[in-house]
C-alpha cells in the first residue's frame, strides 16, 4: 500500500486530477455559455453555418457560408463571444492529456515492478471451447487463457454478453483505467470499494 502511494505521489497524479478537475469544470461552463448564446438567432446562424461549411460540396455555397459567417462575426458582439469561446474548447488539452497518460501509460509502468494480483477482465471465449481469455487489469498485454475461474484470483465480466471485439475492448479500457485511477485514490489492489461501472 506505501509502495503504491510513494509512486502516485511521485508521478504527481493527485495535483494533475485536481488540474483536470478544474479544466473539466471550465469546459462544462464554457459548453453552457455557448449554448445560452446559441438562443441568439445570429449566434445560432453562425453556428449551423460553421457545422456546414466543411461539408458543402459545392465551392460556390461554401463561400457564401464563409462570408456571411465573416459577416456576423464582424457586427454581432454575441457572436464575436460564442467564437472565443468555441477556439477555448478547440485549444490543445495538455491538462486532460497529461493526466489520461500519467494513468494509462507511467501508473502502469511504475507498477510492474511490485507483485501484481491476479485480476483479469473477460475478453471473449476462445473459438467454440469452453476457454475463457482474459486480459491482465493492469498490464493489457498478458493475456491468459483459462478454463475455470478458480485458476487466476479474480475474473470481471461484463454485466450483458458482448460479442464484437470492439465492444469486448472497449470494456476492457473502461474497467481498467476506473480500476487505476480508484487506486490513485485508495492506494490499493483490492476491487473492494472501487466503482468499475457495470460488471459481474
């Protein structure tokens, strides 16, 4: 448990989820913000013609949509708003970025080197056998292969069955990076506590 809190701490993951906190917080106000400007007929033009622009086929439309797009932007103070804050959302997130990474990618790292538990996440059966083949909660390349349950110390699965590879992998994701970033949290390895979404 000590091991486990020494390694967040130094990977600094409490300061960049308060930062990531606060930044999701601001991206919920500006979305509001745009939305409330949005009522404004103008603003709303500008917005619908923004959403049309890249897709016109047809070079001469596309530029009587960039016109008049050019046009509001210039009269309408309301609009000038919504633009400002619509290049706020399109800048580059390094805050989500940095701590999607220091999760996914250096947690992951700094935590081979300590004894691992044996907890795995349901990714399909094998062919038409009776073999189960899971992936690793923390290291998604070990990849294990059983027949019962009682081989490894715990086996998740999904709550409904899921059949497509994309479906099985996206679950995986999910359940993994809410296992890490619980365990930011509780300095453990104990699924005991630990929200994971939806599973069995």
């Amino acid at each position: 448990m000590e091991a486990i809190k020494e390694i967040i701490e130094s990977l600094e993951i409490p300061e960049k989820k308060k930062a990531f906190n606060e930044r999701r917080e601001l991206i919920s106000k500006i979305k509001f913000t745009m939305s409330e400007l949005e009522k404004n007929r103008m603003v709303a033009l500008y917005a619908y013609n923004l959403e049309n622009i890249p897709l016109e086929q047809d070079e001469t439309k596309r530029k009587k949509l960039t016109l008049a797009n050019a046009m509001l932007l210039h009269r309408e103070p309301d609009v000038e708003t919504y633009e400002s804050l619509r290049k706020d959302l399109a800048k580059t997130d390094t805050v989500t970025e940095e701590y999607y990474k220091s999760i996914q990618k250096d947690l992951r790292e700094e935590l081979l080197d300590l004894k691992l538990p044996e907890i795995y996440i349901y990714q399909g059966l094998l062919d038409v056998s009776n073999f189960v083949v899971c992936r690793h909660i923390i290291v998604p390349n070990t990849i294990q292969t059983i027949e019962s349950d009682n081989e490894v110390e715990k086996v998740i699965y999904p709550v409904k069955p899921m059949e497509s590879k994309n479906k099985l992998n996206g679950f995986y994701n999910r359940t993994s990076f809410r296992y890490l970033e619980a365990m930011t949290e509780d300095y453990s390895f104990s699924l005991e506590g630990k929200n994971l979404g939806r599973i069995k």
